[in-house]
C-alpha cells in the first residue's frame, strides 16, 4: 500500500544542496513576465524547486503553435483559446501541489499592481518584444527590483540580469532602437496595437536551456542575503550567450547604467493605507486621501494608463464615447464594427484625463474602472508634495 503520510517537497534532495535554503525558496515569490515558451520553462523549474508564491503574467491566449516549445500546454487549452497565464498556473500547481502560482490576464505595464513587483524577491523576463521589456524594466527599478532577462531565437539564447544601481536595460538601448519604441509608445493621437510582435522562430531546446539558467540565477539572488551567497557567483550586469549551431557559451560584462536615464525612478518612500482600494470609487479614493495625507487638494496621477472617456476619427469626422483605461482602447475598438473598418484607414484623436481630481466628471466610476490595477502604487500630488500611496487593502488578494 502507498505510504500517503503528508511528505515536504524537495525532502532529502534539495536538502542536500549546500547552499539551499529550504526555508527561504519556501517563502520566496517570484513574479514570471510572459508565459509562453521560456515562460513555460521558467515555471516549471521554479515549481520543481518548491518556490511558494508565483505570479504569472500574460494577455495571450494559447495558439496550436505553441504546443510545439510549450511544455504545460496542451492540444485542448489551444482549441478552447484558453489564456496562457491560466493554464501555466493550473498546470504549474498540478506538479507541485504545496506552491500557489497566481495567474494574472493583463498587460504587465497598466494591469499589474506595483504593490505586487515591491512584494516579490526577483522578477523574471519571458518577453519577446524591446518594448515589453522596456517596460518591465522600468518598473522593476521603480520597485528596486533585480530583473532576469532571456530572449531565444532559432538556437542562440541570452540571458542578462539588470539590478538597480548596477545595470539597466534602457541605458543599453540604442538610440534608434529607444526611438523606435518612443514612435510605437508615445503617440497621444494616434491608436495602434503594440501588442503584436510577431512569431519567432525557436526551438524547445533554447527555451530549456535559457529557461533553467534564469531559474538557476532567481535562485541565487533569492539566497544572496544568506551565508551561501559566498559558494555562487550571479549575472548581475553579465550577458550570457548561448549558441546552439556551434555549442559554444559565452559571458560577457556590461555596465550599463547612466546616471541621467529616466528609468532610475525610484520609489522609495511608499505610504501604505489600509483602507485604500483599487475598488474604491473615485469620489471615495480621493476623500480617503484627503484625510490620510491631511490636504486640501488631492490630484492622482495617472503615470501608466489614461482614462479615455472619447475618441474622435479623422474620416469621417465622428465621435465615439468608449469610457475605458487606455490600456483596453485597442480592444474595444476591434470589438465595435464601426471603429473596426475606421481603425484600418484614419486616425483617432482621444479626450483623455491624466490627473484625477476633484474635478474629474467620472466620480463614481472605480479606480479599477478608470485604469488603476489592484494592489498598485498610485503618485498623489497635493500642496504638500508629492507622496507615493499603496492600496493595501488589496495586499490580502495576493497573499
């Protein structure tokens, strides 16, 4: 008869390991940007280690050409157009059943609470576009968080890690590759989708192999407050580069960090109100804070997503009233026949809100409504200063 008495992951394996600390991997979270080929890697092998919390994050859904790189997806999840960061979650739990792995559908930029990257040890970059990964970037520095980066394509993968004071992925951009992401980010009137960047062509051996060596590298910045941390050497501000057509493996250093790059925003100093909720509407948003930060006037500006209340086509001259974050605009113009066909062949100019206040038509409308995520840090102006405000109340929904 099997021995069905309650056993420890990793029991007299792990354990083993010199530098391992089972305590630690037990109560470390790591949050996985992107849940696709190396995505699937990545949160196979942080299971396999016992890694107690992982956030995943992804918008895509699951496409018959996943299945071929994809270890935790399967033929059905394609033909039900399941979302990746469900099924990674389900199928990461299913392996290990003493972790929580939370699957988050969204976009890592607009609908991931900052909360979230402040709460977790490391994250780790699963990304296959710059601009997703500029700003993954910044919003690990603004964090304080290390970053792990990998990128496959045909045989040959990366893997860099950008920690804070130390190396970032903005310094190191070109200035015609932070062009190119400026025109495709920055445009106020004009609505495209950003989130397509194309099928690349990769091998389930690449994303194995830059998959395990940024799990390799989580674990070691997980222990480096330890006594261990003496027995590993990371790659912090290091480039690993691996070529699968000749086998050859290659490190290289790089120190990018300019003392001038926007990216470098910190934000330290973070209030933390219990009572504040991405829920609350924004009448009550704003009352609350008025009273916590003892001010008159309470200004919440919006640093990620504007709240679009209208858009207006070129041709024909017209207006739609859409009433959505500008993260979901793409989505809602795709999904009304009439925005649809305009979409293809002119332009929209938005009415938009960046700053939330007093005056803000919308009140009853929620944070969440008008584009503020759950658990996120909001920038709170007043004729005090500037204050970085946590919704703590939401803290609770990701324990």
């Amino acid at each position: 008869m099997q021995d069905e008495r309650k056993y420890e992951w990793g029991e007299g394996v792990y354990t083993l390991l010199s530098w391992f600390k089972k305590e630690k991997v037990r109560n470390a979270r790591v949050l996985v940007a992107g849940a696709g080929a190396l995505g699937n890697e990545v949160v196979k092998n942080l299971a396999l280690f016992g890694v107690g919390h992982i956030f995943v994050v992804d918008f895509d859904q699951i496409e018959i050409s996943n299945l071929t790189r994809s270890v935790l997806f399967r033929e059905e999840d394609a033909y039900s157009h399941a979302y990746k960061a469900d099924i990674v979650a389900k199928r990461a739990m299913e392996i290990n059943p003493q972790i929580k792995v939370t699957p988050i559908v969204g976009n890592l930029f607009s609908e991931v609470g900052l909360g979230i990257y402040r709460s977790v040890d490391v994250v780790i970059g699963c990304l296959d576009s710059r601009i997703a990964r500029y700003l993954l970037n910044r919003l690990s520095l603004r964090a304080g968080k290390t970053w792990i980066d990998g990128s496959i394509e045909n045989l040959t993968g990366t893997v860099r890690v950008f920690t804070p004071g130390k190396s970032c992925y903005e310094c190191g951009l070109s200035r015609e590759e932070f062009n190119n992401i400026m025109l495709r980010t920055g445009c106020a009137d004009v609505v495209r989708n950003q989130g397509s960047a194309g099928r690349v062509a990769t091998t389930p051996i690449s994303a194995s192999i830059v998959g395990a060596i940024q799990v390799q590298e989580a674990m070691k910045i997980i222990h480096l407050d330890t006594e261990a941390a003496g027995q590993f050497r990371t790659l912090q501000s290091k480039m690993l580069r691996y070529e699968g057509l000749n086998n050859t493996m290659n490190i290289y250093k790089f120190s990018s960090w300019k003392n001038n790059c926007p990216a470098h925003e910190r934000w330290d100093e973070v209030l933390k109100c219990d009572a504040l909720s991405a829920e609350l509407t924004v009448g009550e948003a704003i009352a609350l804070l008025r009273k916590e930060l003892e001010a008159e006037n309470v200004e919440i500006n919006m640093r990620n997503n504007k709240f679009i209340d209208r858009i207006v086509s070129d041709h024909p001259e017209k207006e739609f009233e859409v009433m959505v974050p500008e993260s979901m605009l793409d989505k809602v113009i795709k999904a009304d026949k009439e925005m649809r066909l305009l979409s293809y062949r002119t332009l929209f100019h938005k009415r938009f809100y960046e700053n939330i206040d007093d005056h803000f038509p919308y009140q009853e409308l929620t944070l969440r409504q008008i584009g503020i995520p759950l658990f996120d840090v909001i920038q709170v102006s007043t004729e005090h200063g500037v204050t970085y405000v946590e919704l703590t109340a939401d803290a609770k929904l990701y324990e």
